[in-house]
C-alpha cells in the first residue's frame, strides 16, 4: 500500500491546496492531510477549525484523512509510518523554499522521507491563503479561491456578513 502525507498550515484550505489533495489521491493509496501547529504563526483559525474545513472539503475523497501535528515532520512521518510528503509547488520562490526543507527531511530522516512536489494547476498559480485573508478582510470577493463554506468563515472571523447577504 502507498501512503502519503500533505502537510500545511492550511488557514484556511483554498482550491490550490484541494487541486494538490485531488491529485495526490489519485497517485496513494492513502493520503494523510496533516495540519501543522505551527507555535511561530499567528493563525486566523485554530487547528481544529481547520482540521474541520479540511474534513468538510474532502468527505468525498475516501482515502483521504485529515489530521494535525506539531513538532518535526520528519517526527510525525515516522510515527505514522510513512516515507513520502506531499508539497505543492507554484512559482520559483516556493521552490527555493521547499527545495532546503526537503532536503533537511531526508538528511535528517536517515533517507526515510522523500517529499514529492505537485506543480500547481495554473489557474491557482496566483493563490495563496494569505491573499484570500487579505482580500476577505477588505470584503472582497474570494468565491473562485475557496469553497462556500469556507469563504462564509473567513467572513466572519473578519466580522464582515458573507458577500452574498449584500449583493442579494
Ligand atoms: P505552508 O505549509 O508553507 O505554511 P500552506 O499551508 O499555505 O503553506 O501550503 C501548504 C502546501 O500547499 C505548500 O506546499 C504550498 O506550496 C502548497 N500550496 C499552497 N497554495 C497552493 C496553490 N495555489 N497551488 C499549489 N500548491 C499550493
């Protein structure tokens, strides 16, 4: 059987990070998608919102789990008892970035995780869940970056009512 896990800070899920999960099920068997407690980041959601916007975006991929993690990745893959990662590649700023951490993983894991890049589908080359935070604070319109339920959370963690209400 072969696994993977997606790891992230996923606040919140966009359709770039959905594209990669899609994709990534169809190569595994089984796909681990791992929100990462990152005590550094200030988050707009919790873990366990976000934990809850993956699972309600995913429920109709049933090999797809969604969990949460903190500490090393490499830590947390040999717990689970899986060798790949999952990471999603836009543009050549990610892939300087993401080039060093994969590296680091598989020195530091003794070879036991490799992580395999996904290039993004290009019409989410531009999306990033920071400029949909951006963008949703300013009440901007992100219905083509995040699925319904999403953007209507992000709303309202910015006190704004879904763009819906007002357009109606
Ligand atoms: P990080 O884990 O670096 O804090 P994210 O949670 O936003 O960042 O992203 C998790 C992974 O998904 C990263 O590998 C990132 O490059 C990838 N990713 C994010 N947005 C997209 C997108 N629009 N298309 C493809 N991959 C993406």
């Amino acid at each position: 059987m072969t696994a993977a896990i997606y790891p992230g800070s996923f606040d919140p899920v966009t359709y770039g990070h959905l594209d990669i999960i899609r994709r990534a099920a169809e190569i595994f068997d089984e796909l681990t998608v791992s929100v990462l407690n990152n005590k550094t980041k200030t988050p707009l959601f919790s873990v366990e919102e976000r934990v809850k916007m993956l699972e309600e975006a995913t429920k109709d991929l049933p090999n797809v789990t969604i969990d949460s993690f903190s500490g090393l990745l490499i830590d947390y893959a040999k717990e689970k008892n899986i060798h790949v990662a999952i990471r999603g590649l836009r543009a050549i700023t990610d892939f300087e970035y993401e080039l060093q951490i994969a590296q680091t993983n598989r020195k530091f894991s003794g070879g036991d995780l490799d992580t395999m890049f996904l290039t993004t589908s290009l019409e989410y080359a531009y999306l990033s869940s920071s400029t949909v935070k951006e963008i949703a604070s300013f009440n901007g319109d992100i219905s083509q970056c995040v699925p319904d339920f999403v953007a209507k959370l992000i709303y309202e963690k910015y006190g704004l009512k879904d763009r819906s209400y007002y357009e109606q």
